[in-house]
C-alpha cells in the first residue's frame, strides 16, 4: 500500500521499508534527508507540498541521484516537531 493513500498517523516503518524494497525515487511528493534539516531547509519543502499535492519529508534516508539506498535513521532531535509548528 502507498504511503500517500493513508494519513500520516497510520504511516508505518514497514511502508518505509516498501519504500527502500521498491528503490523509491525522489519526486514532488516525496523528499529524503540523511540529517534533520534547519530551518530554511524544513519551510521551503513544506512550502511546496503545500502548494501541490502533499509529501513526504523522510528524514534519515540516505540516497543516490534521489534513488533511496538505505533508511540508517538519525539521532532524535528534541523538540524538533515543535520546532516546525512554530516555524510554519
């Protein structure tokens, strides 16, 4: 099942993993970071899902030529989700 037929809520690690299985690629709806991004970073993607169709940021990815490789995480940031309602 598709990460973008579901809400956010419901988004599990295993439609991650389909993900990596699948070697997802880059696209308007979906964006990888390998590290949590800053503030200008975080605003301007949300600013374009915004203005089209809805995404997915998946921080922790790493990928080549916006080909997802591997899904190695990162360390927790605290506070960060606040962070970004705060920003927006």
């Amino acid at each position: 099942m598709s990460i973008f037929t579901k809400p956010l809520s419901q988004v599990t690690f295993a439609d991650l993993q389909e993900l990596l299985q699948d070697a997802a690629v880059e696209n308007v709806r979906l964006e990888f970071k390998s590290k949590v991004p800053n503030k200008d970073e975080t605003l301007k993607k949300l600013s374009s899902f915004a203005n089209s169709f809805g995404g997915f940021m998946i921080v922790g990815a790493t990928e080549k030529d916006g080909r997802l490789l591997d899904l190695p995480g990162v360390d927790e940031e605290a506070g960060y989700k606040q962070k970004v309602v705060q920003w927006c």
